[in-house]
C-alpha cells in the first residue's frame, strides 16, 4: 500500500543524479553502481586507469585513506559501510529527497578527503 519497490526506483533514480553531480566535483570517486536504493561509491586514486584507493583485501596500512574518509561520514553523523574503496548506501525505502540530499552532503565533505590522494 505504500508503493515501497516504485519509491526505491523513483529515489534510486534520484541518488544516481545527485552523485552524477558529485562526480563532477570529486575527482576521487570512479564510478556509482545501484540498483535502487542500495549502492556504492567507488573511490578511485586515478578515474582513467581505475585504481582502487584500496585495494581488495585491503591490508591496514593500505586503508588509511579510506579510514579516514570513514571516520569523517561517521563524526558527521552518517552511519554506513565502508570496505576497501567503497562508500555503500543504503537508505530505507522511505527516505526523502532531503534525506537524501543530506546523507550525500555529507558523504561529499568526507570524500574531500580522498581527493587530496588522487593522482
């Protein structure tokens, strides 16, 4: 009755337009992939060639990049997921474009973070 799967799609829609315009800013993230509401940030060190900002299997010392950026969506008060190079979202099926917008603003200040590393 509340239409949760065409919202995900419709708010899935929304999220992949508002990170399309964070790629524009951030050199760092490489690629966004999502199926409705549940996706990943890829963050990159190098967008044309792809390289991870870590690693697969990641070892501590190559995660400190990616730590930090974890750290900073955290003390901003946004609790996700981040493994290796990836940012994971996945809001509830109820969330709003504000929401939404909120939650990436957020993601947007930390990922400065992993700009600074781009080569």
């Amino acid at each position: 009755e509340d239409n949760l799967l065409e919202r995900a799609n419709e708010m899935g829609r929304y999220m992949e337009e508002k990170v399309e315009e964070l790629k524009k800013i951030h050199p760092s993230i490489g690629d966004f992939r999502n199926t409705g509401l549940l996706g990943c940030i890829e963050i990159v060190k190098n967008r044309d060639t792809k390289e991870p900002m870590a690693p697969f299997n990641a070892k501590p010392d190559e995660m400190v990049v990616m730590n930090k950026v974890a750290a900073k969506i955290k003390e901003l008060g946004l609790y996700t997921f981040v493994k290796w190079n990836y940012i994971f979202v996945a809001p509830p099926l109820i969330v709003t474009k504000e929401q939404i917008d909120e939650g990436l603003a957020i993601i947007s200040e930390a990922i400065k973070i992993a700009d600074q590393e781009v080569i």
